[in-house]
C-alpha cells in the first residue's frame, strides 16, 4: 500500500474509534485530572532510564493514543510495516478519539493513575499538565545517550519535548525532556490558481483585498475558509495566527501577564481583522468549520483561498475526492500552497506533537516504547516517514528529497519552521484555550463584538493564571 495515500485522506469515515474506555468521561474523574488547574500538590515526572532495558522476545503490543485523522492510521501501518523489521514480536497499535475529546481521553486515565496506551501523543501545550501530574517519564538522561539532538532544530526539539518551554526559537539546554518529535505541522495557504493567478498574496492585508475580488468575480465562490469551530483549538489558533502576523502578543511569559497584553492596540487590530474584514469572506454556516470542513470547501470549489493544517492537506489532492480534477495533475493546475502572508511580522503557527511514554504502562511496554522512539528518531527511519508522508522534524529529513518531493505543501513546511510561535505551554492550557475558543467564536458568529471578546478572554485567561499561584514559566 502507499502511505502517502492513506495519511493524505482529508477524513476517516468508516473508521471506528477504539478507545471505548477513554470516551467514557466522568465527571469526578476529571475533576481529579486538575484540568491544568496547579492546587500545589504537585507530582514529580519518573525519570526513564538512561539506556534501554532487556526487551521482551514475548509477543507484545505497544498502544498509542491520538486523535483520529489522517497521520493516526498512517502511523500505524508505518510502524507495522518498518518497526516489525527489527522488531517482528511488536505490533503498533494506535488509538484514536475524535479531536474534541483527545485531551480529556489521555487525562482521565492520567488522572485514575492506569492507562490502557504506552505512548501518548500530546501537543505542545499538553505537556506541562503531564509533567506536573507525574503523569509522564523524564526522559532526559536517554536523550543524552539515545538521541542526537544536534540534528533538530532548537525549537522542534523544545517544543515537542520540554518542559518549562523556551521562546520561540530557542532551546534551554538545562531544562528537562519529557517527550520526542512525532509530526511537524503548521498552516499552509491553499489558494485557487486559476482563480487569483499563479503568485500567492505576500502580506496579509494583500491576501485580504485578493481574496475579496475573488469572491466578487466568482458567484457561489467564498474568498476565504479558516478554522472558526469552538471546539479543540480550533478558533483560538485562527485568531492567535491573525495576531501574531499583526504584532500581537498572547501573553507574557515572564510575569504571567495576559491582561493588557493580548488586549493592547495590536491585539484589537488583529481581532477587528479577523471579525470585520476575514469573516465577511466565508461561506454562510462556516462559524463551526475545522480541518474537514475546510477541506470539503477547497475540494469543492467553494473557495479562494483557504487556510489548514499541512499533515490535514493530501487529501486535496485525490481525484476521488476532488471535483477541481479527475487526475492530481489537473488538480495541481488549480490548487497552490505557499506559506503564510506576512503583514507586521511573519509569525506563523506552530502545530505537530510529540511522544511522551506513560507512567502507568507496564515495565516492559516502557522499555519498548523507549526502544520504539529511539527507532523513528533515526535519520533513516526519519525519510522513510517523510517518504510515506509523514512530516519529520529532524532537519536532514525536512530537506531530503524524500519530504520534499512527496507533496507540493511540504516545502511550505520546511520554509515556515524558523517562523514558528507556539501558544503557552502551561499546566492551566487547557482552561486557557476553551476560554478563548469560546469568545473568538462567539466574536466570529456575532454573539459578541470583537473588543468584548477579546477583553473577555484576557480577564478570564488572567484569573486562571493567578488563581494558579505559579511564577513564571512557560513561553511562546
């Protein structure tokens, strides 16, 4: 079979999910997860060991969790088909839950201190709730022996990893590691080529001006097509990347403030930007689209210019799926990627997520997992996912002809990582982002003017971080 095929469907319809005991959410259970909240009775993070332990010869599987997606199934028949080289006795078995309900699938289990799942797939922001809880192993001494952290950009290997985080760009060569590269993302810019020509916009006011001739040139057409849904981070990251690009600040870190930081002038451009000049573009009911809605509108024909995550984007390119052609050459004649418009800066969102190995899986199923990270992060193994269309993080892989040429989106990649900002990596994440999916589509859906909003999501956000008692930490 091709990887490349089975990570490119822009959805999964007849998968089924098969994490029954992790959707069964209790409301004491998750009371006990903490939800990012910090009540001082903090858990120290097990430390793995430096090298791996005797490997069981018994028949054994090795459990992932994840959302369920495109990159999930891919992963799976990735690791079946090469990990099994090596070694014949493990079979990889990846777990998904719908997107909505992938924090709370790993978190409730964390919390009851059992997980049915070896290794957890968290994003970025997810690691300092784990860390915090102990609810993952230290694995900083097996890096130093096991990794070559010199073939990762700085940043990568920090925001996949570590704990507190760094700012963006840099790495703390002294803070802990919790956690190995799995899948690089960020957005690209989906755009029409037969509609607006074959140069994308380069600034984001530019993109905006396009994207309205075009859909005043083309009934039925929408100019644009983002994610606004108030669900996962959907909405928050839509206007986090619009405040980013505008100069905007989420937070800062130092003193913990987000008040008066993310609503400052900056701040409020980028929302009236989003709410009064983005918004106008989309298509009527987009106020709950995420990466399939987006998806559908591009491969429908129903938009200009379209924003998404490149892991979420092959898919695109299927003539089964498709109505812009019925090759993927005729589809590439209309369809371009490039990298985000810049505007007052060329920030750019950091998506992807790491590996981080379960505190509660067995002694056996730990050294395995270990065993299994230390085997994809090889520079080989590394090209063989980016071939299979994966998106790698080590940078010999992000500029091997085997990431590069497997997809038109993939060097958008590789050109947008030095661009990268991430949102706050903190214990109280996932309090902080439902606070601002909630207002942002709200603001997007008219049930809120953009400075309420706004105004809203900094006192709210700042009530989190100050009931936490933390100092510091953290970063973008």
């Amino acid at each position: 079979m091709r990887y490349q095929q089975r990570i490119g469907r822009m959805s999964v319809p007849g998968r089924k999910v098969r994490l029954a005991t992790a959707a069964m959410l209790v409301a004491t259970t998750m009371a006990a997860c903490g939800d990012g909240q910090d009540d001082g009775a903090q858990v120290s993070a097990p430390k793995a060991p430096a090298t791996i332990p005797e490997l069981t010869t018994d028949p054994l599987t090795l459990s992932f969790i994840w959302f369920d997606w495109p990159p999930a199934q891919a992963l799976e028949d990735f690791a079946n088909a090469e990990y099994k080289k090596e070694r014949p006795n493990a079979t990889i078995k990846v777990n998904t839950v719908p997107n909505a309900n992938w924090h709370d699938a790993m978190f409730t289990q964390f919390a009851a201190r059992k997980t049915d799942f070896d290794i957890a797939i968290l994003d970025s922001q997810h690691i300092g709730e784990a860390v915090t809880n102990g609810n993952i192993l230290d694995i900083t001494d097996f890096v130093k022996n096991n990794i070559d952290v010199t073939a990762y950009n700085p940043y990568l290997l920090a925001a996949y990893g570590q704990f507190p985080q760094a700012e963006t760009g840099q790495r703390d060569e002294n803070a802990r590691l919790y956690g190995l590269p799995l899948l690089g993302d960020t957005w690209t810019m989906i755009y029409r080529k037969d509609l607006i020509g074959d140069q994308p916009p380069q600034t984001w006011d530019e993109m905006i001006s396009v994207a309205e001739k075009c859909q005043a040139d083309n009934p039925g057409v929408s100019g644009l097509a983002f994610h606004q849904a108030n669900g996962s981070d959907a909405a928050a990251v839509t206007y986090n990347t619009v405040n980013g690009v505008y100069g905007g600040n989420l937070w800062d870190p130092k003193t913990r403030k987000i008040e008066g930081v993310l609503n400052d002038a900056a701040g409020q451009e980028a929302m009236d930007v989003l709410v009064n000049r983005m918004k106008p573009l989309t298509a009527k009911g987009s106020g709950n689209w995420f990466i399939d809605e987006v998806n559908a509108a591009v491969a429908q024909g129903k938009a200009c210019i379209a924003f998404n995550w490149i892991a979420a984007s092959g898919g695109l390119l299927d003539p089964k799926q498709s109505t812009l052609g019925t090759t993927r050459e005729q589809i590439l004649d209309k369809l371009g990627f490039a990298t985000l418009p810049s505007q007052k800066t060329n920030l750019v969102p950091l998506g992807g997520m790491g590996m981080h190995v379960s505190a509660y899986s067995a002694e056996a199923n730990q050294a395995e997992a270990l065993n299994f990270m230390k085997w994809f992060e090889r520079a080989d193994i590394q090209k063989k996912w980016a071939a299979a269309g994966g998106v790698p993080a080590r940078t010999d892989a992000l500029e091997s002809p085997e990431f590069l040429n497997a997809g038109p989106f993939n060097q958008v990649y590789a050109d947008s990582v030095p661009r990268m900002r991430d949102m706050w990596n903190v214990p109280e994440y996932a309090r902080l982002v439902d606070i601002e999916n909630t207002n942002v589509n709200a603001a997007l859906n008219g049930a809120k003017s953009p400075k309420d909003a706004l105004d809203d999501i900094a006192k709210e956000q700042q009530a989190v971080l100050d009931s936490s008692n933390r100092r510091g930490g953290g970063g973008l």
